[in-house]
C-alpha cells in the first residue's frame, strides 16, 4: 500500500469482522493509507439463525433463499458488528453474487452508498442465482426492486465487479439456460476448469479483473480492454484468503499466493503510473456523485474481501 497508494475496500462476513487478526491488519492498513471496512453478509455465517443449508444439506449462501422474516434481522446483526469494531459500514457485497429487493431496500434505509454484488454479463441462473447479463458493466444508479436496472434517481450506486465482455452473446443462446450459463460463467476452479478450456476455444468469454485468475499481461489486457470501452473505473475482485498459503485452492502453497500478490502489486504500479487513482468503493460513489452522476474522470477502485 505504501508503494502504490492502494485503497481497498474490505467487505467482511461476520466471522471476519470477529478475528482479532483482521482487527490488527485493519489497524495497520488504516495508519498505512486510506481503507475501508464494508459488509458481506453470507447467510450460511449468519449469527442468528445457524448455517443455512440447501436441499442436498450443504451451507447455502443464496441470499434469494432467506427467508424475509430474518433477513432483516440478520443484515442489521452484521451491521452493527462491523460499525461496532470498525466505522459504519457503507458498501456492500451479496454472498454468492446473489442480491433482491428486500437487501437494496433494507440498506437504502440503512443509508448505504454502495452495492457490489453484481457481475455484469454472467447468468448464474442454472444455480438458482441471478442473471446479470443485461446489467451495465460501468456503475449505475439501482432500481431498487431490479438490481439489474438503471434508475437515475436511485440511492444506491452498483459498482459492478470489472468484467469485460468481449463478445456478444449469441442470439441462439438467449433463451437456452444452459448455454447461455456455459458461455458465461468463470469456469475457472475444479471441476469446471477442463470445460471452461473447451469453452474458451471457441467463445470469448467475459474475463475478470481477478488476480487469482489472470496473470499480469492478463490483468492489464482486461483493463485496456474496459478502458477502451468506456469503463470510468477499474474494479479489482480477490479474495483475501487467495493471499494466504493453503487457505484457497488458487493459492494452495507460500510459491502461489506469493506469484498472485507480485501480479497484483505489479498490475496496480502500471495502473497508477497510467494516472489511475486508487480509491475506496466509499470514496468513489462521493467522487460519483460530486460529478452529478456523469462519469468522472478515471478513478481504480480495488476491493479485496
């Protein structure tokens, strides 16, 4: 941070919030630059009413499938965690990339500034999760009811997670689920990876701006690419544990969470030495809105959870 001037956003679950580890790192990250605790709130880590579960018993991190009588209850348990041991919180990210109206609802009352839970371009529908295919791939004031639509007079921005769409969608696979998921979709980590490789040789798919996932040409050739198009800002996605050896299948040894760090560090040097400005997710809906919701000037965002 001290190097490139990162300001990260960290969205935190509720089991995050409560590890004295995180507390120190967040303590030595604010006295090292600008940094900003937001909320992730995972029904399978709520507090209140245990592990949700899905039909095959599994933990369910859908938060489509919560049932409303708690989802209020629990989103204000983590909330006033996180205001308590941090600052008030005032982004957030839906678990599994999954979000409604109830959620935008409850955090516009809450005055939240910001949701990032939207993947512009990726159905997940084939796993009872939303289609963000026709979400815009720039931030966008969110109708309230509709996560996935523009409205202007809208309180919350959607800061959508930087993916870049390099291809149209096929017309013939508009209205085939399962098609229209296959071209979509990651198809990064096990056991997918083998047909996201059959995918790939034939379809453009969406790439993200993750360094698990890319390699530093890769990271910078997803930014030229969401420039080029317009993007007024470069939103990265990493998990924090893909920084810690042996907790994250992209990062199983020290030699592997180290290659993703150096990649990571490297892409942001070249970013800021291009003029890009790294902010919070916070930080960028002020800028947002000081600028009457045109589209500022370019601004990188960076939001590690």
């Amino acid at each position: 941070m001290r190097d490139t001037g990162l300001s990260p956003t960290f969205l935190a679950t509720g089991s995050v919030a409560r590890a004295p580890a995180f507390a120190k790192a967040m303590d030595i990250l604010a006295r090292a630059g600008k940094t900003e605790v937001g909320m992730h709130w995972h029904p399978a880590d709520a507090m209140g009413h245990g592990r949700q579960q899905d039909r095959e018993g599994r933990s369910d991190d859908n938060i489509l499938r919560v049932p409303t009588d708690l989802l209020a209850s629990e989103l204000a348990a983590l909330h006033a965690e996180i205001e308590a041991r941090f600052a008030r919180p005032l982004s957030f990210r839906g678990a599994a990339w999954t979000t409604d109206g109830r959620v935008n609802a409850w955090l516009a009352g809450q005055g939240y500034q910001v949701d990032s839970t939207v993947t512009p371009g990726v159905d997940w529908t084939l796993r009872q999760r939303p289609d963000w295919t026709g979400a815009s791939h720039f931030p966008y004031r969110l109708e309230a009811h509709n996560p996935d639509r523009e409205d202007e007079y809208g309180s919350l921005l959607e800061i959508p997670v930087s993916i870049w769409r390099r291809q149209n969608l096929p017309s013939w696979a508009a209205n085939r689920p399962r098609w229209k998921s296959f071209l979509t979709q990651p198809l990064m980590s096990r056991p997918y990876g083998w047909l996201g490789r059959i995918r790939n040789g034939f379809y453009a798919a969406p790439r993200w701006l993750r360094p698990a996932w890319e390699d530093e040409a890769g990271l910078l050739a997803v930014a030229k690419g969401l420039e080029q198009q317009g993007a007024p800002c470069l939103h990265i996605m990493i998990h924090s544990n893909e920084l810690a050896p042996g907790a994250s299948p992209y990062s199983a040894t020290a030699a592997r969470a180290k290659v993703i760090l150096e990649r990571l560090r490297h892409a942001v040097e070249t970013w800021v030495s291009q003029g890009w400005k790294p902010m919070t997710l916070a930080d960028f809906a002020d800028a947002w809105k000081s600028h009457g919701d045109a589209r500022p000037a370019a601004h990188r965002l960076s939001s590690p959870r």
